[in-house]
C-alpha cells in the first residue's frame, strides 16, 4: 500500500505528430493539437523539442533557396516526446511559429552565411 503512493505514475501523452511537409526554407509539421515547444541552437545545429507528442522518427531533406545549401533533418522520439533536429554544413540559425488556421508549427532555418 505504501508502495503505491510512491509508485511512479507513466506519462499519459494525448498528442500525435500527424504530418511533416517539406517548404521553402524549412518544414511545416501538424499535430493533433498544439504542443509545447522548445527550441535551440548548439554547435551549428537548430533543434525543437515538442513535449507530450507522440510520433514515429523520420528524416529527409531540404534545399535552401537562396544558395541551394542542403539541410538535413530528422524527429527522434524522446522520453518526454519528439525532437526534430537539422543540421547543414554550414551552421544554421532557425526560428519557428505557430500557426493560428491549425494545430501546425512553420520552421525556418537559414545559414549563417545568408544573414
């Protein structure tokens, strides 16, 4: 009985990535409803990290419009959710927003070298 109290209780996640579509610039992804996002940048790399989302990995690329620079990316599930992550040869400055028609989150990354 006591052992229940301190049981630890699994993580109950509701949401789903349901689509990743590749864009100018960068990548759109749809949920089944908004998650929590955080992002980043570390050694070149721009990452998102969605909490409480459920979905399966997946990666591919892009190509940069503005001087045909190849960025690669790939969503790894996570203990808390799913993170996406993009890298280049280059290193990459990124920014994302939400979306106010969908649950969806637009991603933009350029080079360092664009700016």
């Amino acid at each position: 009985m006591l052992g229940d109290v301190f049981k630890t209780q699994p993580v109950r996640i509701h949401n789903q990535l349901i689509q990743i579509t590749v864009q100018e610039q960068g990548l759109k992804l749809c949920f089944g409803a908004v998650p929590q996002v955080r992002s980043g940048q570390t050694q070149g790399m721009y990452w998102l990290s969605f909490e409480q989302v459920l979905g399966t990995p997946a990666s591919g690329q892009l190509l940069l419009s503005d001087n045909e620079e190849r960025v690669s990316w790939r969503v790894t599930p996570q203990q808390e959710g799913l993170q996406l992550g993009l890298v280049a040869l280059q290193p990459l400055q990124g920014a994302w927003q939400q979306l106010e028609e969908q649950p969806c989150i637009a991603v933009q990354v350029t080079t360092a070298t664009q700016q």
